[in-house]
C-alpha cells in the first residue's frame, strides 16, 4: 500500500481566513451579517413524500440545518442537468455523502460490497474539479472526501474491515451511526478548528488509500484510517477540507461548518463582479 502524505498543509495557512482590508471593510455594510450561498449535492433515487412515490433529490436534514445554524443559506445541486458555471453563483460547496465511487473512475475492478449511482459520480467529480479550479471554498463530506481524492487522482479502500481489523466500527449496523476518535496535525485548519484532539458520528466501510497528489493528510484514527485531508498548496489553494466522518450528524459541534461558511463569506468579500475571485 502507498504511504499516504501526512503533512502541515501550509502550516496554517490554509486554515486562516483573513478579513477583507480596511478600504473593502468600510464599502460592505456590515459583512458578517451576508448569509453566503452554499450548494450542497444530492441523492437521487426514489423516496416518497405524502401521496406520491418517485425519483427525487434528496438532502437529509442535517446537512441543511449545519448550514443554517452556521450562517449559510443551503442550495440545492441534483445530479441532473449538471451546469459547472452555477459555482459563479455560490460562495461555497458542499459534496454530501451517500453510496460508493464507482472503482472504474480510480482504475480498480468492483468489490462485492460496492454499491454506486453513476449520475451521482458524474455530477460530484464535475463540480469538486470546478470548485478546485475556481478556489472556491470546498467541504467534502465522507463520500465527498472519497470523491475529493479520486479527483485528483487518488483511489480508495473499497472495504475497510478487510484492511483493518476493527473498521466495521465505522458502520456498526445499518442505519446507525459509528464514532471516531482521531488525532489533527499542527497547522491544519482541523486543528485549527478542533483542537488536537476530536471525537465524530461516522457511517463508512470505504475510506482513502493512495492519497492523491495536492492532498495531505490532516487527521487520522488510532488504527491509521485517514479521517481528513487538505490542500497541500498551503493558502493560494484556497479553503479545502475533506472529512471521512459526519460532522453534520453532531448538533452540538458546528465547529467545522462554522469555519467553512466564514471561508465562504470571506471569499465573497474578494470576489470580482463576474463572480470570479478577483485578483
């Protein structure tokens, strides 16, 4: 197995969200007061909802209301008609959980326990590569940190309870959450945000092998299983955290939804009126 890159990304700079400069401070009325747009990916499959029964985009709640209670105002992406130009709207990007990456886009033939949508796939590597491109602030949750490495190049355990022995903690039942203890490293925004130590829900039986080239490893579970990365670029890469865990399934800790919605509404502060990030 490839050592994945452990490192300081940047040592801190990535995690530091300056304020906009004394003249911009004085032309925006009070800033903090802006609720930043913040897409969010979602499920596509059938559910149901009063009297009907169909296909539908779906977000659980608790990503809504993270981005709610963080100060964010929460916009819907479905894996249909995918438009890459509707991040020039958004001043931020969430890339949600759910079923696996299909193993093709990573060059590995399918596990038996994998389980993929390849609308959902399409849709999620086409905006994470356009956020990237664009430097605007991105949250890759458990399937989206999965989708984050695979991106960029990385590829992926496909079950972890056949790499480590106690991994089938992670996703203890169907249906129930798991939790995870795990260790940040100095000058990452996880740190910066968590403190060296943090504890999360978590509902995964896949997790990050190679790690890709752009990314390093921020944070780590006691049995080595890669719970974080960030940009390796330090802070020309702009706001970029992947996370294996569920920290919107925690009501009580919006820590991390916190620092990403202040990244989006500082990247705001600096954007140009095309949308673009101004020079």
């Amino acid at each position: 197995m490839p050592p994945s890159r452990t490192g300081n990304c940047g040592a801190g700079l990535n995690g530091t969200r300056q304020g906009p400069s004394a003249p911009e401070a004085r032309q925006t009325a009070r800033p903090e007061a802006y609720r930043p747009r913040i897409g969010l990916t979602t499920y596509w499959q059938p559910a149901r909802w009063g009297v009907w029964n169909d296909t539908a985009a779906i977000v659980p709640g608790s990503y809504v209301r993270a981005v709610v209670e963080a100060g964010g105002t929460p916009l819907l992406l479905p894996p249909v008609g995918t438009d890459p130009g509707v991040l020039d709207l958004l001043d931020g990007l969430i890339v949600i959980g759910g079923v696996d990456v299909d193993p093709a886009h990573y060059g590995a033939a399918p596990h038996p326990t994998t389980v993929s949508q390849p609308e959902r796939d399409d849709h999620d590597l086409t905006l994470t590569r356009a956020a990237l491109s664009a430097d605007l602030p991105l949250f890759a949750i458990c399937r989206g940190a999965q989708i984050l490495n695979v991106a960029l190049g990385g590829t992926l355990h496909q079950h972890l309870p056949e790499v480590r022995a106690d991994a089938a903690q992670y996703q203890p039942a169907p249906g129930v959450f798991g939790s995870v203890d795990f260790t940040t490293e100095p000058g990452s925004i996880a740190r910066q945000l968590l403190g060296a130590r943090a504890a999360s829900p978590c509902y995964h039986h896949q997790g990050l092998d190679q790690v890709a080239d752009g990314l390093c490893v921020t944070a780590r579970a006691a049995d080595g299983t890669v719970e974080a990365v960030e940009s390796s670029g330090g802070a020309s890469s702009g706001w970029l955290l992947g996370v294996q865990f569920h920290p919107e399934e925690n009501g009580q800790d919006r820590r991390l939804f916190g620092g990403f919605v202040d990244a989006a509404r500082t990247a705001r502060l600096h954007r140009s009126p095309t949308g673009r990030p101004s020079s």
